[in-house]
C-alpha cells in the first residue's frame, strides 16, 4: 500500500493485475489479431498498459463519448453519444474502459460496436464498481472489484474537484513524446514511452 493517505491499489499492485490481466487475454485470442477499442480519455492509461501484456496483433481505435441535454416534450433529459465507430465486421474486438459503474454508457458502446458485426466482442476494465449498476453487464476482464460509491483519482482518472491533476500529471508527458515520434518518423523504444505510475487513490 502506498504511504500517500486514501491510497487503496499501489502502483506495483496495478502493475501486477494488468500483467494477469494482459496474459489471460492473449490466451483467449491466441494470437489472433485483436482489435481494441478505448474510450477516451478515462480509458487510455488503462488501455496503453495492458496492450504492452497482450501477445498477439493489436489494432488500436479511440471513441469519445458526448453528453447532451436533450429537450423531450417539455423534460429535459441526459443523452449520451459516440461518433462514428470503426468497421469492426469480422473482427474480434476488446472494448477498455477504466470504469463501470452503471454500465448504461458501455452497454450502449457494445451495441453500437456490435452492429457492425464482430466476430466476437468483450469488455475489459480497471474497476468495476457494481453497486450502482442499472444493466445487466458484466465485465468479461476486470483489475478490481469495488463496493466503494467514492470517487477513484490517479491513473489516468480525475476527479471532477480536479484532484486527478495531480496524479495523473504523467500523462500529458507520454503523449507529447509519442506525438513526437509520429513527427520525427523514428521508432521509439519502449522505455522512451513509459510513464511513472502513482497508484489508485479513492477519495471522500
């Protein structure tokens, strides 16, 4: 355990699930290409680790999600939207979400992914918060399991009170460096792409 107060997942502990994590899912496909889908941006952190651990070809896809106030006879009510996804037909495919909690925005992800008919379609995530649930989903791949209704701050997660800044200010390092790969058109090392871990920290 981290000696930084709140800490519940330490740094090593997270590092070890998303190896287990990385190894059961190279079992499942393997060595089939696999097509990963990560939802931006509480996904990335996430997703960037457990692909180092899977053992076979990974195509990366992004999707970010909008929320909308709509207008619906006189109510207003909260709609959640995607752009236009990839073309997955055929595909085995691995949606990485950092956390599900009601599942309504994944389940809604799934279904619209799945209407370009994937081979197969399954959902990894770091945290599955399942009491507050209102769909009948279930993660196929988790880090952890958590009764917690508290908010979850560092890797890659940020609080709404902006508490994330501090423990996910890693990440801004590692997308300028990759952006300066693609510019340069050298390969990096991976080391070069590494980014210093914090831990998981729940807050009050």
């Amino acid at each position: 355990m981290n000696s930084r107060k709140g800490t519940a997942f330490s740094a090593a502990r997270i590092a070890a699930r998303v190896a287990a994590l990385g190894k059961e899912v190279s079992r499942e496909y393997n060595g089939r290409r696999l097509d990963v889908v990560i939802t931006l941006d509480r996904g990335f952190v996430f997703a960037a680790d457990l692909m180092r651990h899977i053992v076979a070809p990974v195509v990366c896809h992004f999707v970010r999600e909008e929320v909308r106030d709509v207008e619906d006879g006189g109510h207003a009510r909260r709609e959640v939207f995607f752009g236009s996804g990839p073309e997955l037909q055929g595909r085995d495919v691995l949606v990485v979400d950092a956390v599900l909690e009601s599942g309504v925005t994944q389940e809604f992800l799934l279904r619209r992914l799945g209407e370009s008919k994937p081979r197969s379609i399954r959902l990894a995530v770091l945290l599955d918060k399942s009491a507050k649930r209102r769909v009948a989903l279930e993660p196929d791949y988790f880090g952890f399991r958590t009764a917690s209704n508290q908010m979850w701050v560092g890797y890659g997660l940020a609080a709404a009170n902006g508490m994330g800044g501090i423990f996910g200010s890693f990440l801004p390092q590692r997308t300028r460096c990759m952006r300066r790969a693609a510019k340069d058109g050298r390969r990096k090392q991976e080391s070069d792409l590494l980014f210093r871990v914090t831990g998981l920290v729940r807050t009050t």
